[in-house]
C-alpha cells in the first residue's frame, strides 16, 4: 500500500446537489477550533458578555496542546519578565493544582549545573539562549489529559455553546460579510449564525475559504509520543556521569527518529512516563490528506524502529513501552494569513512594537491588523495562522502568544457586538484595555528592548 497514493490519472464524475443545511444555532460569536487560541477565544468572549457556539473537530478541545501532545508552555518571558499571561496562566494554575503541571520555582529561574540537571529534563528552560548550561525560566510541563480537563471546566463555568464533533465545512458569506459556518456531522449538514466568527483552525480554514488572501509554506511535522514506565532518575544519572556514551547512544536514537531537538525526550508530571517531541519531518504539506497520511506512516515507521533500539541500549529504558502516540499530527505551518499588516522576521527579531499592539509573546508583538483579513468584515483570526511572512510565524507561533492573541480576539468581537460596529473598527486601545480586564498582558506597554514603530497607525 502507498498511503500517499493518489487518483489524478481516474476520470471520475460525480453528480451533486446543494444541500439546505438546518440551523442549529444562532449567537453573537461564533469561534471554529477548539485548540488553546480556540479556547481562549471563546471563554474570553463569553466572560464579556457576548453569547458564544465553540465548533471542534475532534472528541475533545486542547488542539496541539492536548490532541498533538505539545507538552511544555514556553515562549512566556522576556529575561526575567513574564510577558504572557492571562487565560493562559488560569490553565497553568489550574493544571498545578490538579498535579498535573510543573513549574520552576522562582528561586530556580536562574543557570546552574545544579538546576539544569533538575529542571532540564522537563524542557522548562530557555531555549533561545545560547549559554551552556541554558538558564532554568518561567514555563510549565504538563499532561495533555489535564489539559482537556480544564478546558472543558473553563468553557462549561463561562457558558459556551460548545459542539465536538463538527467538522467544518465552508463558510456563509453574504456581500464581503461572514454571517456563519456550515459543518459536517454524523447528522449530516448544520448551519451555525453569528454576529462575528473566529477563526481558530491553524489553517485558516474558514478564513480562506471565505475568499481572504493568504500564502502557504510548510515547515516541520511532528508526530508526538509518549513512553511509559521509565526510570528517569537511572538514565539522568547515566547521562551524568557518561556524558559521552550518553551522547553517541542519543546521537543514534535522533539518526533513527529522523529529526528531533537537542533533548529527545523529557520528563512529564507523571512519574516515569517521558515525552518525545519527535520525528521531526520535513517535506509534508499538513493542509494536504494525501501528504498527512504518509506523514503518518513515515512517523510511526521511524518510531518503532526507534524505541526498539531505546530498549536495548540506553539504561533507564530497558522496561519502557509505547504508551500513546498523539492523535494529532502536529503541523507547524501551513496556510498564512495576508491581514492588513503582515508581520516580518525584522518585526520578531527586532522587537517592533505597534501603536496597535494588542497580544504578545516572548519579546515580539502583534498588532490587531495582523489578526484582520482585508476582504472579509466580521472575521478575525488567530493562532499560528496570523498574519505573517512564513520566516516570521516560524519564530512566533508557540502556544501560550496563540492563546494571548485568542483573548484578544474574543475581547474585540465582545466590544464589536455590545457597540453594533465591525469588529475592525473597535479601536485597539479598548481592546488593550479589556485584555487588562481579564488579567492578560496586551503589550501596550513596551519592554526596554522594544523597537517602537513610529509609522504604525491604531484603526479608528
């Protein structure tokens, strides 16, 4: 069997008919997607006051962060500043007191030999510095369970109208106006109104479809897994005192994987089960079924082959088995946002703050107009789809910035139905200050290491 194998050389015909799809639903926000931007976006709008219908795909909310086992939460300071907070430190807290997340204290956020050897291992350090050891920081390793567990608690306390199992189809369009969505369901097609959509896929689904413009890249995909019953502390202390066995054995483990970060595996909040953030794989368009099939089988080749040879060599792993591989494959980059601004890599690594600076991440700022597409009113976006050339959204487009610009959104479409204007007229100091409202840091006050724009323009 090849599981990219396609049919262009079939003449296939088709008959089809328009379908009247019911309407199941009608509210003032409608968001599609139900990952952390997702999330963040609903539970946002609905705390402002706004009647909110959250669609997802899958069975369960959390996108990448649960589905795709992207287990830690970076990406959240500038030096010793945490930079993204709101929604996002609720799900850190939260996660904490269920023990099903481990933070640093703020005692360890510094760079020792001592706190790397216990900190290290849980990818809870600074992965942009270039010291060795790399400085313990401000980010939480988590369970992807718990994950949807708090998500479902934070939609259910804020009242939104969620429906799993929906899977969206095409956008309603009216004159250049978005007024809902049409999804497929095991009960056939549904309608869904509102005042204002979301749209929180990572693809820009709706959005595109919709006829905004965009550009399409591809970047690494990333099938995750996870190992139980293994013994941390033995392979740490192996590690430790063979630094160079342990590195030729890692070397050999990465070379079968196919890719994968400098630590192949960490550690999780459940005692001896480890995360892998790998095969790292290039070449697969993740907007295409074809191209995700084969993603999937080249990854489950390459794991296999993997941990066959974990077991037989490298202590600490010698009892492990295969505990889960993701149910999501995770995609980093596919369809991009053209919004009326378009962030550049000089934006992210020039530290360019806008007038209309309304989320942030690590030392980079968004401005609302990059999460406005031009041709299509009563649409906002955001998560790693926004609007950004793709050198730029490769180095701004972690989890907890996606889920500070979904507060952002959720506030704008609040404000943009409580006034009756459109959304892209909400000026972008109210937007700001409603984040504030919600705990959430806007970025309206600039770092000391921020480059000021001066030519950048609030919308009126």
């Amino acid at each position: 069997m090849n599981p990219k194998q396609t049919f262009n050389s079939l003449e296939l015909s088709t008959t089809t008919q328009d379908l009247t799809a019911p309407v199941i639903n009608r509210s003032n926000v409608l968001v599609v997607g139900g990952g952390p931007a997702g999330v963040s976006a609903a539970v946002t709008a609905a705390r402002s006051g706004a009647t909110v219908t959250l669609l997802e795909r899958y069975s369960s909310l959390g996108g990448l962060a649960s589905g795709g086992m992207v287990l830690v939460l970076d990406d959240m300071i500038n030096g010793q500043e945490i930079t993204v907070t709101g929604i996002v430190s609720e799900y850190v807290e939260r996660l904490q007191k269920l023990g099903l997340a481990v933070v640093p204290p703020a005692d360890d956020r510094k760079a020792s030999e001592e706190l790397w050897n216990k900190w290290g291992r849980f990818g809870t350090f600074d992965f942009h510095s270039h010291s060795n050891p790399k400085p313990v920081c401000y980010a939480a390793a988590f369970d992807p369970d718990g994950w949807k567990r708090v998500s479902n608690d934070l939609v259910r306390e804020a009242g939104v109208n969620l429906r799993l199992h929906s899977w969206f189809s095409r956008p309603i369009v009216d004159n250049g106006v978005i007024k809902g969505v049409i999804c497929e369901t095991k009960q056939g097609p549904q309608a869904f109104m509102a005042d204002i959509v979301i749209d929180t896929t990572g693809d820009i689904d709706v959005a595109s479809r919709a006829g905004a413009s965009y550009v399409k890249d591809n970047y690494l995909t990333t099938l995750v897994f996870r190992l139980g019953n293994v013994d941390t502390a033995a392979a740490e202390a192996f590690e430790q005192a063979n630094p160079k066995e342990a590195r030729a054995i890692n070397r050999k483990i990465k070379r079968l994987l196919g890719g994968a970060w400098e630590l192949w595996w960490l550690k999780t909040p459940i005692e001896g089960v480890v995360w892998c953030n790998a095969p790292h794989m290039t070449g697969f368009d993740g907007a295409d079924p074809a191209d995700l099939t084969a993603a999937e089988f080249a990854a489950r080749d390459r794991i296999s082959e993997a941990v066959e040879y974990v077991r037989a060599n490298l202590p600490g792993f010698s009892n492990c088995y295969m505990l889960d591989v993701a149910s999501q494959m995770g995609v980093r980059q596919t369809r991009l946002l053209e919004g009326e601004y378009v962030m550049t890599k000089d934006d992210v690594t020039q530290r360019r703050h806008f007038a209309d600076t309304v989320a942030r991440g690590r030392d980079y700022y968004y401005p609302y107009r990059s999460l406005l597409p031009k041709e299509v009113d009563q649409l906002l976006v955001a998560g790693r789809h926004y609007s950004a050339t793709p050198e730029a959204q490769k180095m701004s487009r972690e989890i907890p910035p996606c889920m500070a610009m979904g507060q952002a959104v959720g506030v704008a479409a609040a404000l943009a139905v409580e006034r009756g204007v459109l959304v892209r007229d909400v000026p972008a100091g109210d937007i700001q200050q409603g984040m504030r409202n919600h705990g959430a840091d806007p970025g309206d006050a600039p770092s000391s290491n921020a480059t000021v724009d001066q030519e950048s323009a609030v919308p009126a």
